[in-house]
C-alpha cells in the first residue's frame, strides 16, 4: 500500500474514532441497532481504532484472518468476503472480532477515491511524474472494509437451546445457526457495519448494499 494512502487510512481512522466517542446517536435507525448509542459508541470506537489497519486487506491476512467464503441472502442482501481468524472464536473483545468483511471496490468507490486527493500532502517528494494511476482489481489488496464480526461456538451444539446466547455491545448475538462452510460449528455471530453503512441497521446480519462476485 502507497504511503500516502496508509497516511490517509490513519488520518480517517483517527477522526472517526473521535466522531464516535462524541457520537450522540446513530447515523440512521433501525431495530438492529443500538438501544443505549451514549454507551455503545465508546465501545465501538474500539473496534474502529483496532481494525483501521484491515482497511488493507493483506494486513489482515498477515495479523491470522484467513480468507473464507463470500456469504450472499437471495433476498436480504451479502455480508461479503470473510476473513476469519479461528484464534479468535469466543472473543467478546471489541478490540478483536474474529472475522472481518470485506467487499470488492467498484470502479466508482475508485473515483471517488481519486478524486478526493486532500490527503495527498508530499508530492514534492516524488521523482519525476507521478505514476499511473489505475482502477485496483477484485484483488484482496483492492478489496473494502465492511463490517466486523464476532463469532461465538454454541455449547452444546444443539440449534434447539440457546442458554448460552452471548451478547456484546449490548446487543445479544444472532443463531445458533449452522456453520457457513465445511467444519465450522454451530455457533452464533455478531455483525457491526462500521465501515459501511447499512440500511437494515448497524447490528443487522445482512446489508442490502453487499453482494457477492457473480460464481
């Protein structure tokens, strides 16, 4: 990743982990999302400050997110590409979600991007013409930060019990479901979209604005 894109990164990193300490409220309202927000931001701010870095995907990659499926509701909408870090199952940290969503940059999140150079502060220090700028591929390097998940292994595995149904953020988690792929365990799961809006609500399992690459 260009320095000057990881300086941006770190810039909008920091001033929305300071939009949402003062956050009164949530940007938009929906049955998913959080009943007390005086109290939730905070803890979401943690979550933002810990995972700024996975805006680059390959940064988490190499911190144990591995790449998994991509998951998509014929109706509901996508949750994304999954990178889930096993270690991290049972975390009720908000500073270490087990998986992290991504979503594959549009050539229209790209020009939004470039046309938006505010961030771009040292010029001067390159040599000669800037180089070539063109649109990234659905690449994990090109891909987008979504949303950040938390996943829960159920006791008992039994879909019919949910005794031990955790909760975080105040807000108590979705299943027992099934696992998404060969060898996951029925587990339950938590979403928060902080790094893109979603329409259903920020705890809401599926955004109607997600999609899967067509197979």
């Amino acid at each position: 990743m260009p320095r000057r894109q990881l300086k941006a990164t770190a810039a909008l990193a920091a001033a929305a982990v300071a939009s949402l300490s003062l956050a009164i409220g949530p940007a938009h309202s929906a049955t998913s999302d959080p009943v007390d927000p005086t109290t939730v931001w905070p803890e979401l701010a943690k979550t933002l400050q810990a995972t700024a870095k996975y805006q680059y995907a390959p940064f988490a990659v190499a911190d144990g997110y591995q790449p998994a499926f991509c998951a998509v509701h014929p109706t509901d909408g996508g949750m994304g590409f999954h990178y889930i870090n096993k270690k991290l199952y049972g975390s009720l940290d908000p500073a270490k979600p087990a998986a992290l969503l991504y979503e594959d940059r549009t050539t229209e999140d790209w020009m939004d991007e470039v046309s938006d150079a505010s961030w771009v502060d040292d010029l001067d220090a390159l040599d000669g013409d800037a180089p070539a700028v063109t649109a990234p591929s659905a690449t994990a390097e090109s891909r987008r930060l979504v949303a950040a998940e938390w996943i829960v292994v159920d006791k008992d595995q039994n879909l019919e019990t949910e005794d031990d149904r955790p909760s975080l953020f105040g807000m108590p988690f979705d299943g027992p479901m099934l696992g998404h792929e060969e060898g996951m365990p029925i587990h339950y799961d938590l979403h928060v979209w902080l790094w893109k809006k979603n329409p259903s609500g920020m705890f809401a399992r599926w955004n109607p604005t997600v999609t899967c690459p067509t197979p």
